[in-house]
C-alpha cells in the first residue's frame, strides 16, 4: 500500500522570506490606518471652523436665533418704512386730483338694473306652464311604442328651450318659479324636482317673462327645443300652457350677487 509524499521540510531562506512578506502586509495596513484617521480627523475640524465662523460668506441663513430676530427685525423696519412712504405717495396723488367720479345717466342706471335683475319689472308678456304627464291617461305611442319613464317628466332641456326661446323673442326679464332669472342663474332637474337659487321646487313649472307677446310666443313656436317637448304633449300628455298676460308684476332678485368694488361718494379720481 502506498502512501502519500513526505512534505519537506520549509528551509530557512524560505522562512526569511515569508516572515519579511507579512511584516511588510503589517506595516502597510497600519500605515493606512493612521492615514484615515487623520483625513477624518481633518474633515472635522474644517467643519467646525465652519460653524465657528457663522457658517461662512456664502451661507445666508442665520446659525443661532438672536441672529434670526435681529435680521427679522430690520426687515420688518424696511417694510414699515416703505409702506409709510407709499400712504404719503397716495395722500399726495389724491390731493392732486381735481374732478369728482361722472354719474351715470338715471335711464342707462333703470336699464342696467332690468338686465342684472336689480329691479322690479312690469309690463305685458307671457306665462309658459309645463307639467308632468299624468300616468292614468298613457298609451301605447307610433308603432305600439310604450313610453318609459323619462318620457313621462319635465326635463331640464324642456326648461332651456323655453327660456332661450323666450329670450331670443326678445324677454326684457324673465322668473322661473317666481324667483327672477339673471345672468348667473343656473338651474338643475334631477328626477322631477327643480333645483335653483338654493330652493327645490316640483312641478308645474312656470316661466314667465314680460316683453311683447307676439314675438316671444312666435319665437316659442319656432324652436326646434319646444317642438320636440310639444310631440311628447301629444303623445303622452306633458302639460304645457302658454298664456298672454297684460300686466305682469315680476320681482328684483333678491338673492347673492357679483361682489365689486365702488368709489365712495365725494371721491375724485380724475384729474
């Protein structure tokens, strides 16, 4: 049976060399110990001569907070300072102007508040009523066709129909329901209630507008809107009523306006 080779014995050149390669491997870690001990230690004093300092010239917010309450301060100062010279800039471009604010003629006033619902209108028109359709009196339409549900209901396109059609025949003033229609009104339908100014209102529905009568109720006729709502009168009973009124009494609205600014009476602006 044969065994494995002796292993030789090391010599002593050998052992020099091995003992000369790992003092060296030492020496070197240890150099480069020491070495990063003094770069770290370098770092930090550099900042902390930083801090010392203030933070340096290109640092602009303060390090500590009597430093923030002075700098703070001397703003507030600046700005108070500057504030004072603007009131004396106005006090003196106001002493300087020599003319009071026109007036508006008192007619062109009565128009604009027609127009912006400012004012109470009268006069002859118009009262358009639409209604629901009674359920006990529905049939089958064209072709055997029952109606559905929706069929059955003033819808908030009906309403648009007439209220633009009423307008374009030329309505000085309009309400719906009894609260007057401007500029910024807007109305909703869901289901078969009415939703305007903040108030729920169900059906019928009224719209009364004051203007000449024959052109608005020409104009009724005309569009294509109120056509269609009018085949659904005949087929599933919508109400639907329009009638001439020779006195009409319509109300101001009396509801939140556009805010804007006045010039306080006795001031002048025009120089």
């Amino acid at each position: 049976m044969t065994g494995a080779e002796p292993t030789p014995a090391p010599s002593a050149k050998d052992s020099a060399t091995g003992f000369f390669r790992a003092s060296m491997q030492a020496g070197w870690r240890s150099w480069l110990s020491v070495g990063a001990v003094a770069v770290l230690a370098g770092l930090m004093f550099s900042a902390s001569a930083r801090l010392a300092d203030g933070g340096g010239a290109d640092t602009r917010d303060p390090q500590d907070l009597a430093q923030l309450v002075g700098t703070e301060t001397g703003r507030v100062s600046e700005l108070t300072e500057r504030a004072g010279e603007l009131d004396r800039e106005i006090e003196t471009l106001s002493a300087r102007t020599g003319t009071t604010v026109p007036r508006l003629d008192g007619d062109l006033v009565e128009r604009e508040g027609v127009v912006s619902g400012s004012q109470p209108v009268s006069g002859t028109g118009l009262t358009v009523t639409l209604d629901d359709a009674p359920s006990t009196s529905v049939g089958a339409g064209p072709g055997g066709v029952e109606p559905q549900p929706d069929d059955l209901v003033v819808h908030q396109q009906d309403l648009q129909h007439v209220i633009n059609a009423l307008w374009a025949g030329g309505a000085e003033a309009m309400t719906l329901q009894g609260e007057r229609v401007t500029s910024t009104s807007a109305f909703r339908c869901s289901g078969n209630i009415l939703l305007l100014h903040g108030k729920v209102f169900s059906p019928p529905y009224k719209v009364t507008a004051v203007g000449n009568p024959a052109k608005m109720e020409s104009s009724l006729m005309s569009s294509e809107g109120v056509q269609t709502y009018l085949e659904y009168v005949d087929w599933v009973h919508l109400g639907w009523d329009v009638r001439r009124s020779d006195n009409l009494d319509l109300p101001a609205y009396d509801g939140g306006g556009l805010q804007y600014a006045t010039v306080p009476d006795g001031t002048e602006v025009f120089g």
